[in-house]
C-alpha cells in the first residue's frame, strides 16, 4: 500500500491498488573441479564435474565466456560436463527453469595443454659378436629437459638418458628391433620415435 502525504496541510490519502513483490530463491551453488590441471596434446582432455545440483536447474559450462557445454539438467545429485580439450579457465552457471534466477558456481579450475616431446629420426644398431659391448641406437637430435629411453618391442629396456639439444646415443646388448621414447618428466607427456 502507498500513502499520499501533502507536505503543507499533512492531509493523507491511501492509494488505490495493490502490488505484489516475490523474492526468488537463487540455485545453490556447488564446486566445480576438474580430474586434472593439464593433459598432453593429442590426449583425450581433462574432465569437469560439478560436485552438486538442484532438480528444475539446468547448468551450462563455459571456457572464458564461450559456451562448452549444452545445458545440463540438475539431478540433486553431483554431474559431470565430460572430457574437455580446450585450454582456459572454466566456470559454470546454473539457471532456474521456473524463475530465471542465476548463480555461478564456486571454483574455475584451468586446464593447460601440454606439448609432445619432439620425435626425431632414430637411427644405428646393427650386430655384435658375443661378449661384446653391444651397438648404440642413435636419436638424431634431442631437447633439453627431455629423457630418452629404448623400448624393445613394446618392453623399456636400459636407463633414461637426458637430451642435450644434440644427438643421443643409447647402447643395448640385447637383439631386437628398436625404437625409442622421449619422456618429458615434468608433464608426464611422451612420444615414441619409431626407428630400427
């Protein structure tokens, strides 16, 4: 109700009509994380999940303000956005079907992309008689801060040795046909040089 008051004579009047005001609740907000900070390039990504949701709330992602996600249905229970590829920080909003409200949810977890080692040209082998010291597998060229080990076959054999930024040499005494693996070990991402 409104009351007209005149300033001068005090005299009042009550207006006519009636207005009705509605506070509407907001979603509640839940933590969005991630399974990881970061994935080699060429993997599968990192996956986001939301740790709660409400029924009658939709919940979307988004990477930076671009949209990563359609709109997800609250379950009352945690959901999952699935594996995402795109690097940046991530956010989710949920919407309430019924009055529009929305809430950001709490956390924007990062997710950073990291590079492959490069694959250079493996080279060497060869034979040896026995009791000998064995034939050196060659890289042609290496990055510094990147480890190098042989695989037999599909089998790792023999210790790392660490790039320089030139060729490594890596000896083996036993027979088989070879290729080799860089490993960075910082990121965990690692490439296999194909060779013989």
């Amino acid at each position: 109700m409104v009351v007209a008051t005149n300033s001068a004579t005090t005299c009042n009047s009550n207006m006519t009509g009636m207005a009705t005001v509605t506070v509407n609740t907001q979603p509640s907000a839940f933590v969005l994380s991630s399974s990881a900070s970061s994935y080699c390039a060429g993997g599968t990504g990192v996956t986001l999940n939301l740790a709660g949701s409400q029924s009658g709330v939709t919940y979307r992602l988004y990477n930076g303000t671009t949209s990563a996600s359609p709109a997800i249905p609250g379950t009352g229970g945690s959901i999952t956005f699935g594996l995402k590829t795109g690097a940046g920080a991530y956010t989710a909003i949920a919407t309430d079907g019924l009055n529009g409200c929305t809430t950001t949810m709490t956390g924007s977890p990062s997710i950073q992309i990291n590079s492959l080692p490069e694959a250079f040209t493996v080279a060497g082998g060869g034979s040896y008689c026995t009791g000998g010291a064995g034939v050196a597998v060659t890289v042609a060229g290496s990055e510094s801060g990147i480890n190098y080990q042989l695989l037999n076959g599909s089998t790792p054999t023999g210790t790392f040795v660490a790039g320089t930024g030139s060729a490594v040499s890596l000896n083996t005494t036993a027979a088989g046909t070879y290729s080799v693996q860089a490993v960075n070990p910082a990121t965990g991402c690692r490439v296999n040089i194909n060779g013989s």
